[in-house]
C-alpha cells in the first residue's frame, strides 16, 4: 500500500517542533510497512501556498502510484478533496473545528466560517478521523473514527529530575510549571497561568518560588527534557482536541493540571498527581495546590501504554484497508450514439465493470433511449438532449451542445461519485476539453480512437479550400487529444500506426481492441422465410445510413439486378438509421426497385439476429475512401458471426477482418458488386465455406474474448493492476507492411 500524506503541519529546519506530532504518526505507519510520502504545506508563509500545493498534489499523483490520500487539519483536506481519482482521510486535529482564538480567548468570527466548512468537508471525504468524542459531536454526521494522537513511549519516558535541571541550566531549589506552548498563543490561556502562579506565590502556598518553564520551537526530542525537569506541566486552554502535551507528560509521569477541554477528562480520570480545572486563575491555582499537595505514586504512564505510536498506527492502518477495497470508477463520455445501442462502448462497460469498477456513461438521447439517467446491469447512464448535424453548419451546434452536456454531467458524477478516468469515444475529437480540467485533478484520460476524424471530415465535406480548412482544425483537434491521453485504444493496426506515427502516442502506450460482437448472443437463428416475401434469395446490410457508406452504389447495383438482369428473385433488405435514409427510400422509388428494397430503421437486437440469420448473403458496399479503407466495419464481423458469406468493396482493412469470409468487388463500381452478390448467390456450397471461414477466423482471433485482454491491459497501464486475473495484452494482429494503407497517411 503506498499513501501520499498532505498536511500544513510538519517539522522543518525553521519550525522544528511543528506538527511533531504528524511526523509520529507519519514515522510509525511507515515502520508498520505502509509507503508513504508527504507534501508538506508551508501555509504559514502564504495562502497561496495552498493553490500551489494542489498542483504538486497532481504531480505527485501522476507519478506516485498512490492508493489514498491521508490529509491532516482541514485545510490539507480541502486540497485533497481537489482531486477524486483516489480516496481521502482527514485526519482533523482541533482548531480546524473549533476556530481560532481571538484576543478576547473566544473563536474569530472569520474562523468559525472556516472551521463550518472543514466540518462540512467531513461529507465529502472516504473517511474522517478525529481526535476526541467532543471533536466528533461538532461534524454535521458524527460518524468519524475516534483515533487519538499516539505517544512516542520510547522517547517520552520518566528520567532522572536532577540531570534534567542540569542539562538546562535550570535552578535546583525551584518549582517548575511547565507550559508547553508559545506564550502568544492565545488559546492556550497563558495570562490565566501567570495570574494564577502570581498568586500562588504572593500567598507563598509552596515551600518554593514557582516559576513558568514556556517552550516554544524545540525540536521534540527535547521535549521530554523539559517535561522530566519540571514538577508539573499546567494546560489552561480554552479548548482542544485532544491534546498531544496531556499525554506525553503523563507517559513522563508528570503531574498535570488542565482544563475540561478534549478528551483529557478521559486521560485524566483516577489518576493521581493530576486535575481538571477551569480556565479561570482561580481554579487553576486551586488546581496546583492539589497536585502539589497529592504525594501517591505516579503510575500514569501504564495508562498510556494503548496510545502507543504503534497501536495508533494499526488502527489508522485499518482504515487505509477498507479503503483501500474501494472500487475505482471509469466515466466514459460517447457522443455519437446513445448506450447500450452502442454496442462496443456497452460491451468495454460490462468488461470494465466484471474487472471491479464502477462504470459511468455519459451520452446522447436518441431514438427509444430517452431516460435521462438510467442504470442497466450496475452500469449508471447520464444522457443528455442532443440535436443531429444534418448540415455542416449544424456540427458546430451538434458539438457546442455535447460539449456543454459532457462537462455538466462530468462535473456532477465526480463530485457527487468521483471517477479515475476519463474513456473518450470519438467522433468527434473535442471530448478532450471535457477531459482537460479533470487531468488537472489527477483523473486520468483514454482515447478510444472509434474514427479517423481527418478521414471522416473528407468522407463527408469532399475537397475544396473550406474543406482544406475543415481538414486542418481536425488533424489539430485530432493530434491535442492524442497528446492529452495518457493511453490510447485503436480499432485496428492501421488505427494503431496511426496513433503513433500521427498522434505521437508511445507504441507501449497504444493497445488494439478490435470490435466484435458478443458471440453468446450473436447465435445465428432459425429463418425466418416471411421475410422473402415470396422470393428466392434474401440479401443483408445492416449499419449507419450515411454519405460515406456506399448505399447509393448499393442501390445502384440493386437496379441493376432487378432492372438491368431482371432478377425478380432476390429481395433485400437494409437494416439502420441515419440523415440520408429519406433520401435513399426516395431513390429507391425512383430507380423502380421499392418492390425489392426493404428499410427497416433501427430495429431491437433480436430482431436484427433474425433478420440477419434469415439472409443468404450480406453486404457492405462503403466508398472507397481514406476512412473505410483504415476502418474496420462492425457490421462485417456481426456478418461472420452469424455465418454469412459476405460480398464488400476491396477496402484494406475491410479485407483484413473477413479474409476469405467475404467475396471483394471493385471500389465504387456498382456494376461489378451486382456481378459479385450474383456470382456468390449463384454457387451455395461456396457461401457455406466462406460463412464457415468467417466464424473460424471470429473464434479464434477477432472475438471479444481475445479483445478484453487488452482493454484490461490498457487500463492497467494507467491506474494501476485490475482484479481481473488476465491483463496481459496480446501483441496486436498486424497486416503486412505492404499492405498497410496506414502507411501511407
């Protein structure tokens, strides 16, 4: 376990006695075996040292490893709440909740308003230590732990009272109160103590003159010095939390006095040579004449002996544990479709989700997903409204929209559930900005590189000097989220070569996570021959209806089969949604072929399985474009999963998925893919080998269970080990060199 401590109290060269305390505690959990560093915050010098101890929070946290944050006094807790990627203990100390005291001994008014917003910071932190029962009833939920500060026993320790006095110089024939504070301390109540040692000595109640022993900027091995050479150590203040002094002079067996403040009544009770007093002269010097007059034998220190650094130490280690079981949180931000349509983004869900995390989702409302927060299987959905680009001077309100919803939502999961990373699954290439601040908290950032932006922007808005423009802000876009990421996720090699050759991400740094359907459900299906209505052959094509997908090509070589080779006998019939569908059923009445041509829309994933097992063949006739030629379709391995010969355009990586799953027609040629979808129909036990040959290639390399690995390991590699027992990434499935039409981009 490794633990970064944050605090405003801690020893330095200029303050050696400060926060000794912390470095105690510090000190002993280090020795029970737990890895800890400190970012000490030197507050003392200025405010602003705790803006800048934010920014070395984040750096610490980036290259640290750390389980948990442990933040000690409220202050240091306000800048560990800066952050959600790991959970955080404050450890509040007394004038955190109390307030500061002012001249009058009673809490500034601007204190109070800072001691009401450290309380209220006890809700929103993993878990709270304090130091008293009276500390715990000030919190809004009195639910803290109650762990006193421990005691160094080995150096706080009874010596001998004469060679104590010697090694300070001190007078052998005095008394000595110890008071073990500054004597400007206002809440200390020093004035009382003077006024009651006057009067003690004006009425000569002891044998010897009493003198005050202050101390102030001793390193703490000297400490116990002083506590040895005194008689007696008086604590007047007005409150505390539980104070350290009380039970270090007490492991010294030094006799003590002190106010009803903290848990000394609890320290004190049945103890002789001490008592408890009120913060008045008067019953303070009542208070001194009983110690001095109390002649038992000191045995306080026995009663010390469970405030041990070390039995401390253990119990602050207890809670680090049951923290450190906190399950880690992924939020991932989808813009282009809503989840779990999204099949690939719910499938990386589930698998993140059985791996020990919490998973969020941010995403669009479209079609019958309209809940604005849903949870399915344990995973939380945050959808927002989102209106569809339909021209180019829509995406920049598309996308304004989305970005606006994202950082909205995102600000709500992290601080009412907290996250660790950030999974962005483009289109387009601006999650990065919803990302950015949050990297700036620790949280980690994931690029799931779903589409080429550059390639898609041409795909869409063709060539010309606005285009020109459009293609530049994208590769800038493109290259600023390569860079944010801390890790990256590629679809395929092409995708992958890209990553590193375009967006300058570190090989090591890019895993391939192939899509692929989820093979249990995706079981092929009895026929179902309504669906011929009465013809011969039915033809498959299930995906987006965009400009980029070829369905006028597809349309184009329909006509030709019905028109052109007047084949009555084959029916069709086109699976999806998208801003060109009207304009496709439109041309299909125009090209006479409506009789043969079925749209479906969108359609639930049992009926799409049914659909689809009931084709003979299936289809994908993309442009060939820089885009499709780089992308792997999810519809081609949906095709082989089912079985299903498949006739596409020669685009590389299409090629590369189904292999000899699919027969290749020439690139935008709708004459040759009628020829193609004709010569396939033609030949049977041909398509039976070919759907046969894509399964086998599914099963054993493209699946989703060999993908998981490697998601597993991505995440691995920036947050640390998963529980899942596989993380190990398989070394990516490459196609030839030659062949890589990334290469060439």
């Amino acid at each position: 376990m490794r633990v970064l401590a944050i605090t405003n109290m801690y020893p330095s060269p200029s303050r050696p006695g400060w926060g000794s305390f912390v470095y105690s505690q510090v000190e002993s959990i280090r020795n029970a075996g737990v890895e800890i560093d400190v970012l000490a915050i030197e507050g003392y010098r200025s405010r602003w040292e705790y803006l800048r101890a934010i920014w070395r929070m984040r750096r610490m946290i980036r290259q640290g490893g750390y389980d948990l944050i442990h933040a000690h006094y409220g202050l240091s807790g306000l800048v560990a709440r800066c952050q959600f990627s790991l959970p955080v203990v404050v450890s509040f100390c007394g004038d955190d909740l109390y307030g500061h005291a002012g001249p009058d001994g009673k809490p500034r008014r601007k204190s109070l308003v800072l001691a009401w917003i450290h309380r209220q910071l006890s809700r929103f932190v993993d878990a709270s230590i304090v130091k008293s029962e009276a500390m715990n009833s000030l919190l809004p939920r009195p639910e803290a732990t109650v762990i006193p500060n421990g005691v160094d026993l080995d150096l706080f320790k009874p010596m001998d009272r004469d060679s104590c006095r010697s090694s300070l110089g001190l007078e052998p024939d005095r008394l000595y109160i110890l008071f073990p504070y500054a004597p400007d301390r206002v809440r200390k109540n020093f004035s009382a103590l003077r006024d009651a040692v006057d009067r003690l000595n004006n009425e000569g109640a002891g044998t010897k003159p009493i003198e005050i022993l202050t101390v102030a900027g001793v390193p703490q091995e000297r400490i116990p010095v002083f506590m040895n050479a005194a008689d007696l150590m008086v604590l007047p203040s007005f409150w505390e939390g539980s104070p350290n002094a009380v039970k270090e002079a007490l492991a010294c067996n030094l006799k003590v006095v002190a106010t009803d403040v903290g848990d000394v009544r609890e320290r004190l009770v049945d103890l002789p040579g001490t008592s408890i007093c009120d913060p008045t002269a008067d019953s303070i010097a009542k208070g001194i004449r009983s110690v001095l007059a109390d002649n038992r034998p000191a045995r306080s220190r026995d009663a010390m002996l469970s405030l041990s650094l070390e039995q401390v130490a253990k119990r602050v280690i207890d809670i680090y544990r049951t923290l450190g079981r906190r399950r880690r949180s992924v939020l991932i931000v989808v813009e282009n479709l809503p989840v779990p349509f999204d099949r690939r983004v719910w499938q990386q869900a589930n698998a993140l989700k059985d791996s020990g995390l919490n998973v969020f989702v941010i995403c669009p409302k479209r079609g019958n997903y309209q809940k604005s927060r849903e949870v399915i299987d344990g995973i939380e959905i945050f959808r927002h409204p989102l209106p569809e680009a339909r021209t180019a001077w829509g995406y920049p309100i598309e996308y304004g929209l989305a970005l606006f919803w994202q950082f909205v939502l995102a600000i709500r999961i992290y601080v009412t559930r907290g996250f660790d990373v950030i999974h962005a699954c483009n289109p387009p290439d601006l999650i990065f900005l919803t990302a950015a601040p949050f990297k700036l908290l620790g949280v980690r950032f994931i690029f799931d590189h779903h589409d080429l932006g550059p390639e898609l922007g041409e795909a869409k808005f063709g060539s010309g000097r606005k285009a020109a423009i459009a293609q530049k802000i994208l590769r800038i876009l493109e290259r600023a989220t390569f860079r944010l990421a801390d890790a990256s996720i590629a679809t395929n090699g092409s995708y992958r070569d890209i990553a590193i050759r375009r967006g300058g991400m570190r090989p090591e740094r890019v895993y391939v996570v192939r899509s692929a359907p989820d093979q249990q459900k995706w079981q092929s299906v009895e026929a179902d021959e309504t669906l011929r209505s009465g013809a011969r052959f039915l033809v498959g094509y299930v995906g987006v209806m965009g400009s980029q997908e070829g369905l006028s090509n597809l349309l184009a070589a329909v006509s030709e089969i019905v028109n052109g080779r007047g084949r009555r006998d084959i029916r069709f019939v086109l699976i999806g949604d998208g801003p060109e569908r009207a304009s496709l059923e439109s041309e299909a009445r125009s090209l006479g072929i409506s009789e043969w041509v079925e749209f479906t829309g969108r359609v639930p994933d049992a009926d799409l399985i049914r659909i689809l097992s009931s084709c003979d063949i299936c289809v994908n006739a993309d442009i060939a474009t820089s885009f499709n030629n780089l992308s792997s379709m999810n519809k081609i391995v949906e095709y082989m999963a089912l079985g299903k010969a498949i006739v596409q355009v020669d685009l590389a990586e299409g090629r590369f998925t189904a292999m000899d799953a699919a027969l290749y027609a020439a690139a935008d040629d709708p004459i040759d893919f009628a020829e193609k979808i004709l010569e396939l129909l033609s030949d049977p036990e041909r398509m039976r080998r070919m759907g046969a040959a894509g399964q086998k290639r599914l099963n054993e390399t493209l699946a989703w269970k060999h993908q998981v690995p490697n998601l597993l390991a991505c995440y691995s590699s920036v947050i640390g080990p998963l529980t899942a027992a596989d993380t190990h990434a398989a070394p990516p499935e490459m196609m030839p060199h030659d062949l890589n039409p990334s290469a060439k981009v």
